[in-house]
C-alpha cells in the first residue's frame, strides 16, 4: 500500500504513478480518481458545500 489510501471511493488505475518536474525539481505523482461528488467525508463528517 503506497500511501494507506483506504477510501473506497477513489480508485486507482493502471499508470497511476509518475514522474514529472516541477520548478526544477523532481515530483512523483499519484493520480486517482473519484467517480462522484461526495455530500460529506465519510471520515471527518465535513460537508461539500461545491
């Protein structure tokens, strides 16, 4: 587990990770996606108000 994400609804897909450069200096990326807008985190409670 990279990163102990344990949310369910994000996942993750083939090629999720990679490297790039930023301002000169070198980042990996983990690129996920949330299939849909959540009404409220499932962990903390606080709402999306977007």
């Amino acid at each position: 587990m990279l990163l102990d994400i344990q949310d369910p609804n994000i996942t993750f897909e083939e090629g999720c990770l990679y490297d790039d450069k930023v301002k000169g200096k070198s980042c990996c990326y983990v690129e996920g996606k949330l299939p849909h807008t959540l009404t409220t985190c499932a962990f903390c409670g606080i709402k999306n108000e977007t």
